[in-house]
C-alpha cells in the first residue's frame, strides 16, 4: 500500500503522463519488492523489540541489521545508478576531464554560476569521482538551496556507499539538510523509509517514528501527495501489529494491553488522524478502515470524515487548477493562497506558500509575502529565521529580503556576532541598483543605532555606530559609485541621519553642523528643502545665531525655490529679530529675488531663441528637401521625354483630345478597360509615342504599366481584424504581392495582398496582407522584425488611427527588466552567435536581440534576456567593461528612458497668437502652384469656407473693424462711455 501511495506522489501536480518501457517497468516493481521486503524484516525486528523474548519460539528467521541495509540500498538505488553502459566512454574521457577543468576554473571565478554547479556535478558523476562529487555536492548546497532531484540524487549516491553505522549517520545528517530546503513529500518518504532499515539500532523504532511524525507535520497536510506519507507510516505500524499477533494469545492480560493492544491502538489513531484531513482518496481509505478495524467505526470519526469530506469539496477548485495548469502556476498559486489566508488556518496556510515556493523560488515577491506573515502571524522564532535565511539563498540579489532578515533576526534576539555576519553577506549578493546598497546600509545603521544606550557619554555601542557611519560613506564612494557611476545617494541620507543622531540623541550639534556643511557641498546646496531640514535641526537642538546663519546662506544658494527660503527669513526676524537684522533680511531677500527674477527673463529669452532657431532650421530643411526633390522629379521627366516630342507637349491644346486623361492617386481611381486598345494603339502605355524600333520600356514603366493593370480595391475597415499592415520594404522589391505571399501563408490562408505604389508606379515599401482567419493575423504579427531582402521587415497590426489617434505599436519592455542586459559599444560586425556564446558563460541566455535601423544595419547595441535576475546580476560585473574585437563594450540591467509622447496639436498658431485653421484642399490635394483659376472680380466671400478646387481654402472678407485690433479698455473706459450717454 505505502509503495502504491509512493509512486503516486512522485507524480508532479500535472495531467498524468505516458508510463515508463516495460524493462523500466520491470526494474520499479523489483525496487518496491525489495523495499517490502525490507520493511517486513525490519518490522520483525521492532517486533521482537517491543513483544520481548516471548517472541523467539515464535520467530523463524531473524533480520540482520547489515543485510537490511544492503537490501534498501539495493532499491533506492536500483533507480538511480547508472548502467555499465554509462560509465564505459573511454573515448570521451578526455573530453570530459577538460571540461571539468573548465568549469571549476569559471567557479573559482564566479562561485553564484548556479548552472555550472549543475554541469561539475553531473560530469564528476559520469567519470565516477565520487570523492570530488561529494565536495562539489556540499559546496554547492552552502551557496544554493537544492532542487528535490538533486537531493535525491545525492542521497541514492550516498545510501549505496554506506557500508558502516557512522555513514549511516551521514546519510541522516544529508536527509536533514534535504527536508529544510524546500518542502518535498518524496524526500519524506525516502527519510521515513531508509530510518526502517535501521531499525536494529538504538532508538531504532523511535528515530522511524520521529521522522513519520515529522513528516506528518510537514506534509500531511498536502491534499495530492500526502495521502504517500500516512499510509506509509500505517503499514509500518500495521506490520508491527500483525506480526504480534500469533503471540498475542500467550501473553499475561497485563502485557497483552501493555503491548499488543497499545500498538493496535496506534493503527487505531492513525486511521482516525487521517480521516479527519481532507485528502484526495479518503473514500478507499475510509473503507480500508471498516475493513481493517474488527470493531464498528465510532460515530465521531464518521463525523469527522464526512466533516473533511465537506472542507474536500471547496479544495478541489484550487487544487484542480493546479493540475490543469503548467508550472511555474504562481497565478493559481496566488488564488489558493489568499482563499487560505481567509479561512485562517495557520498550519494549512504554511503548507500553501511552501507548495507555491517549490516551483516559484526565484519570485521575491512570493518570499516577501511568506515572511510578512511569519513575522506578524505565527511570531515562531526558528520558522520565521528559517524562511527568512531560504529566502536569501533563493533571491540573493533582492535588498528587501536581506533587510526583513535583519529586522527578523533583532527581533528574535539573534546575537550580535550572527547579525554582522549576516550583513556582511549582504553586501557580498551583488545587488544590481545602487540605491539598494544605501537600503541595505541603512537598515544595518538603524540596528546599531538600536543598540546604543545613550545615556551615556561613551560607549562601545556608540563607537561601533559611528565607525558604521563613516564606513557606509567610504563603501559608497568607493565600491558602489566605482561600480555604477552613482553613490545611489544623491539626497545624502544616510549623512542625514547621523547628523540627527548626533543632535538630538548625542547632543553634539558641532559634528551635526559638519556633517551638513559636507552634504550641503555635495551638490545639494540649491535646493531648499535641504536647506529647510537643516534650518528645523538647528531651531529645534541649535541657537538663533545659527538658524539666521543658515537662512542667509540659503538665500544666496537656493536656485529651485528661492521665495520660500526668503519668506522663512522675514519670518524668523519678524519674530525674533532687531531692527538691524530686518533690515538685512530684507536688504537681501529683495537682491536675491531681483536676481532670480533676471536670471529667470534671460533663460525664457534664450529658451525662445533656441526654439526659433530650431523653427528656421527645421524651416530650411524642409525647403532643402523641396528644392532637392522637385530637382529629382525635374531630371526625371526630362530623361524620360525625348527630343521629339519636346515641342509639341509645350502646346497646351493641340494634342489635349489625343492625350490620355491624367492619371488619379492610385486609391481612388481604376483604368478604364475599354480605353486601353486606342491608348496602346496611339500613345502607347504611357500617353507617349511608341518608338518605332520597338525598344523595351524602362524598369519604371515596366512597373507603371503592372501597377495600372491590377484594379484598386479600396480599403475596407471592417476587415482590420483579418489584415496585417506591413512596412520598411525595400523600394526595389519586384512584384511585391508575388514575393510575400509564400511567406505569409505559413501563418494562414491569404486572401490578398495588397502593394501600395506610388503615381510613378514605384513600390512604395508597404502593404496590406488580408488574410482569411483571425487567428492568422494574430500568427502573422510574429513576422515582425524578420530579415526580407537584407532589411528587417515589420508587421504590426492593421488599425485606423484617425479613429485611434493613441495607437502605438513598440513590441518591447521600456520598464525597468532586472532579468534583461543592455550591451553598447559592440562592433558591428559581432553577430548573435558570437555574443550569446560570450553571454551565456554567466547563465542561460533566453534570448539576444541586436538592435538595427530601418535598413537593417547594426547599431552597436543590444538585448540579452537571462532566465533570472540573479544570473543577470553576475554578467553585470563580469560583463562590463569588457574589450570585444577592440571595442570595450558597457553592460546594465534593462532600464530604457520613459518613451516621450508627442503632444496632440489641436491648432496651429499663427504669429500674432490666434489660431488659424489648417488649409483643406481640393480632391486632387495641395497643388503645385497653388493658383487659383478663378478671377479675383468672382471672389465672393463665404461664411461656410468654400473651397477653390485648385487653391486653398476662400477666407472670408476682412471688414475694417476687424482689420485693426480694437485697444483694450479697462474698467475706467467703460465708466467713461456710460457717463457719455
């Protein structure tokens, strides 16, 4: 029974899976047999322990403790040893010892590279070097919390090498380690099933039925796998009981209760402790227990089982989303943990958070939440220090956690000694902010400063206080801002609080003073807060002379918000001052605020001259671009007409009937079919005379000629759903709608697309893919950014924006990703192979994404995903600065700039200030003169704005009175005109 409930719970919490190959098969029944039968001889044993001699005429084999041992080890290792096979690569032996090298030479680098820890171990264990394999085992179980497999692995390894009691021990000791860890049912059950096989020892069968009550407490409560844990610990107990059960009739009444009927009472009670939890299964096992038991179940068990049925029912939900759900599920997590937290049960909400960790490790925020409610909640000095410690080893690099544990560890009463230690770790982790350091350094200061009784003058305490302090500033300057280029104390905090100590607390207003003469030249003193927080400090534990003192300093530095400095000055003297220092303060108030003043009009008139300048270079930009195309177009026309015709096509009516009519924008018009066969005749494809020795059209007219041969289906919004819109095309793709459509209907069935051409007939480097199904527009967005004819080609979703005017297509994070790198200085000719293959010695690469421009030209830039902060921490330090191809390139943590939204301009202004409307013009758009054809003696003005079809809108007459702007009149004027009449 205990080997079924085993197997099941070394399921994962997913949807049942495919069984193993028959040999596989073969070889976990063998295993489970030789485990049975381990656990029938060394329940023999406990037998003859707890019966006493009067089970020896009764006994007819004995159990040895060694052959015990031999046989468990046989099984729990029968799984996880390696075949003959695996171990005989003679040929790859080599390879293998320079690959160990190499990674203990990058671990005595990088001793945080989780994953090369993984590889050592693993490869050790392939050459058999198990004396390396233990070390590198402990070595990394000191920095890394390890993985339920690991342990196994581990402890299997260990269990078929011990041959004494003193490895067997060992292997108690790792069995410990493991179960604090992480919470894990099959490393339980391991624990509760090795401790049978040694039984025969001293204290033998309390060791087995400490380590079941243990595991009970830990994880008996887990509704899927610890049904394993319960009916392993009650078949133990049963075997006890059945194997003193023939000698039960020779036993005095007094021993028989003594004995056989204090164990039967022990299966009794388990029953009954199980049946009072919901887990899954308690039908089978209610049944098993009307089975076993040879009296009638007793009517408040019934009502307990039918009571834990009931609580079964609200479980499920939650426990069902779990198995339908792919790990890591932290959002099915989250749900199941706040349904426990209103329900309250501490030991069940315990279970919940570990269950969810075991998948989540690596998520601070799941860590913080777990000890927020230890240390408020259950207050269990060795479980709240116990979470906070794993938290710390998972999420290293999270500065919260490290200051929780702090406070945690002060609040429990944690010695001294312990709690620097702890800190000095901390500042070890490899933070990825600076300002974390200053976080970290100040919860450390906050603790000493706790400690410090200061009623007295001196003390050690203290001593120690203010050597932290200058320490902390010496770590900033030196270690952090080396590192980041910042203290990641700009406000200067931490110099902030030590002056308020050594004013309010150490009555030393002289070393405060210094104190802020030292922030206050740290480029702090243009600020008025600063100056304000020392003005309160001096007034609360300082003198009048000074506050003044300060204030006139304040007067003169303060450049953000000088009229609140010089309002606090007049006031202090309005209170306190002499006639004298009135006069002063206000002598130098009104100087400052005059200068301010001045400073202020010079800086908006060099501001609008800035901007001025911009407007007339933006300005004569704009008409460089005009004169250089409308040379281009120029050039153009007159490569394209010949000598011939030069002449005629200047005289404007002769040829107009045999012209072909101007070509409309594309979008909007479509050939008519019946003139074609006259155009061609006469004027060939183009309006122009064929030529006469038949010589081919250019590309242009080639592409011209295509272009007017395919119909125009204007755009249809209602179909934005099913169509992509794609862009940055390269200009000289033939026959667009050919070459794209193979490539997009990997995503779906493509029902068209769509090229967009200019006047000309050249691709204009977009298009319109429609395509049949939704679902394959939604495929088709992950085109984007795909190399097509040497330029990356981009995809994004069909949308109106002048219905949807703050629609923005940017396919990536520009929040801070503590798990992304940002690489500048790179060459442009490093590919992505080249890089991931430099990156991923520091961790697991996700992804590398090269930054180009439109044209597909590399930038020097790029963004490399790790599958964790911690891994994206190290490359950092080992990264940056680093030289590639003669480039030194910089490495940060993911951080973009908040993307600036341009503003909406609702009208544009015109000089003298009001608005003036935007032009509208005709259906053929803004012309190229600009003329209008009609005869100023026809203008007539219009109220509703009539348009020219050639020109700019018609502005209504101007009167005289709104010629000239009237003046404005004050109240004075209006007083005067009523007097009048």
């Amino acid at each position: 029974m205990a080997t079924a409930a085993a197997a099941s719970a070394a399921e994962p919490e997913t949807s049942p899976k495919a069984g193993p190959e028959a040999e596989g098969e073969e070889d976990e029944v063998k295993a489970d047999r030789t485990r049975r039968k381990v656990l029938t001889r060394a329940v023999a044993t406990a037998t003859y322990k707890t019966m006493g001699p009067a089970c020896d005429q009764h006994q007819e084999e004995g159990v040895s403790e060694s052959d015990g041992d031999e046989e468990f080890a046989m099984a729990s290792s029968a799984e996880s040893s390696p075949g003959e096979d695996e171990w005989e690569y003679d040929e790859e032996e080599e390879k293998n010892q320079l690959e160990i090298e190499r990674l203990e030479e990058q671990l005595s680098i990088n001793v945080y590279d989780y994953n090369c820890h993984v590889d050592l171990i693993r490869l050790l264990r392939l050459e058999g070097e198990l004396t390396k394999v233990r070390v590198a085992r402990q070595k990394m179980s000191e920095i890394f919390p390890l993985t339920e497999e690991l342990w196994l692995e581990w402890l299997h390894d260990e269990i078929s090498m011990a041959v004494d009691s003193l490895d067997r021990e060992h292997v108690y000791d790792l069995f410990e380690k493991a179960v604090k860890d992480y919470i894990c049912p099959n490393i339980w059950l391991e624990y509760g099933q090795y401790s049978v096989g040694g039984i025969g020892q001293k204290g033998g069968l309390d060791r087995v039925r400490s380590v079941f009550e243990r595991a009970l407490s830990s994880v008996g409560l887990h509704m899927t796998k610890g049904l394993a844990i319960w009916e392993a610990y009650r078949e133990f107990e049963n075997a006890i009981v059945e194997a003193a059960r023939p000698m039960a009739g020779f036993l005095s009444p007094f021993d028989r209760e003594q004995t056989f009927d204090s164990q039967l009472e022990k299966v009794h009670s388990l029953f009954r402790r199980q049946l009072a939890i919901p887990l899954y299964d308690m039908e089978a096992t209610f049944a098993e227990y009307e089975e076993w038991s040879e009296d009638p179940v007793p009517e408040s068990v019934i009502q307990s089982y039918h009571k834990a049925l009931q609580q079964l029912e609200k479980y499920k939900p939650y426990e069902e989303a779990l198995l339908e759900a792919e790990a890591p599920r932290l959002a099915e997590y989250q749900a199941y943990i706040d349904f426990e937290m209103k329900i309250g049960d501490p030991a069940r909400i315990q279970l919940i958070f570990e269950r969810a960790l075991v998948e989540n490790c690596l998520v601070p925020d799941l860590w913080i939440r777990y000890s927020q409610y230890l240390d408020r909640q259950l207050k269990v000095k060795d479980l709240v220090l116990s979470v906070h410690s794993r938290a710390v080893r998972n999420c290293p690099w999270t500065v919260a956690l490290w200051s929780r544990y702090l406070l945690a560890m002060e609040r429990h009463g944690v010695d001294h000694q312990v709690i620097s230690v702890t800190f000095e770790k901390a500042l070890s982790a490899g933070f990825i902010q600076a300002t974390d350091y200053v976080e970290i350094w100040q919860a450390y200061l906050d603790y000493l400063r706790r400690r410090v009784d200061f009623k007295q003058d001196s003390s050690k305490e203290l001593e120690e206080l203010r050597s932290a302090f200058t320490r902390a500033l010496e770590y900033l300057k030196q270690e952090v801002e080396e590192r980041f280029n910042e203290s990641g104390d700009p406000s200067c905090m931490i110099m902030q609080n030590w002056a308020r100590i050594e004013a309010r607390l150490c009555n030393n207003m002289q070393k405060a003073r210094e104190l802020w003469d030292s922030i206050m030249t740290k480029g702090n003193a243009k600020y008025a807060n600063m100056w304000l927080e020392y003005y309160s400090l001096e007034r609360a534990h300082g003198d009048t002379q000074h506050c003044r003192k300060a204030l006139h300093r304040a007067v003169q530095c303060t450049s953000d918000y000088p009229e609140h400095v010089c309002e606090v000055l007049l006031t202090m003297e309005r209170t306190e001052g002499t006639l004298e220092d009135w006069d002063i303060a206000v002598q130098k108030t009104e100087t400052r605020l005059a200068r301010v003043n001045e400073q202020r009009i010079k800086a908006a008139e060099k501001e609008a001259t800035l901007a001025q300048q911009e407007e007339e270079k933006a300005e004569h930009r704009k008409k460089a671009r005009a004169e250089k195309k409308a040379q281009k177009k120029k050039k153009a026309r007159g490569a394209d007409k010949r000598k011939a015709d030069e002449d005629d096509e200047k005289e404007w009516g002769d040829d107009e009937e045999e012209r072909p009519p101007k070509r409309r924008k594309l979008e909007n018009s479509v050939p008519a079919a019946a003139e074609a066969p006259d155009l061609e005749a006469e004027t060939g494809l183009f309006g122009k005379s064929a030529s006469a020795d038949g010589t081919p059209p250019s590309k242009q007219e080639r592409a011209a000629a295509l272009k007017r041969d395919v119909p125009k289906v204007p755009h249809d919004s209602s179909k934005d759903s099913v169509t992509v819109f794609v862009s940055n095309l390269p200009y000289s793709m033939e026959e667009p709608d050919v070459k794209l459509r193979p490539l997009f209907e990997a995503c779906g069935e493509v029902a068209e697309v769509r090229p967009i051409f200019s006047n000309r007939g050249d691709f204009r480097g977009y298009c319109y893919v429609e395509f049949k199904e939704e679902k394959s527009a939604l495929q088709a967005l992950e085109l984007d950014r795909k190399n097509v004819g040497g330029r990356p080609m981009f995809v994004s979703p069909c949308v109106d924006k002048s219905k949807n005017p703050d629609f923005k297509v940017f396919r990536y994070s520009t929040a801070l990703e503590k798990h992304k790198l940002f690489i500048s200085g790179l060459p442009f000719s490093c590919t992505k192979e080249e890089l991931e293959e430099i990156c991923k010695a520091h961790g697991t690469v996700k992804d590398i994404r090269l930054v180009t421009n439109r044209a597909g030209k590399p930038k020097g830039l790029a963004y490399v995903e790790y599958e964790n902060e911690s891994q994206a921490s190290q490359a950092v330090m080992k990264m940056d600065g680093m030289t590639i191809k003669e480039n030194v390139i910089k490495v940060a943590i993911s951080n973009p700039p908040q993307r600036k939204v341009p503003e909406k301009p609702e009208a544009r202004k015109g000089p003298g200030g009001p608005t003036v409307p935007r032009p509208i013009y005709g259906a053929r758009g803004k012309g190229r003169t600009q003329l209008s054809l009609l005869p100023r003696a026809l203008h007539r003005p219009s109220a509703t704005g009539a348009q020219a079809e050639n020109g700019p809108a018609l502005k209504p007459a101007v009167t005289t009175s709104e010629a000239t702007e009237a003046p404005k009149m004050s109240n004075a004027d209006f007083a005067k005109l009523l007097l009048r009449k």
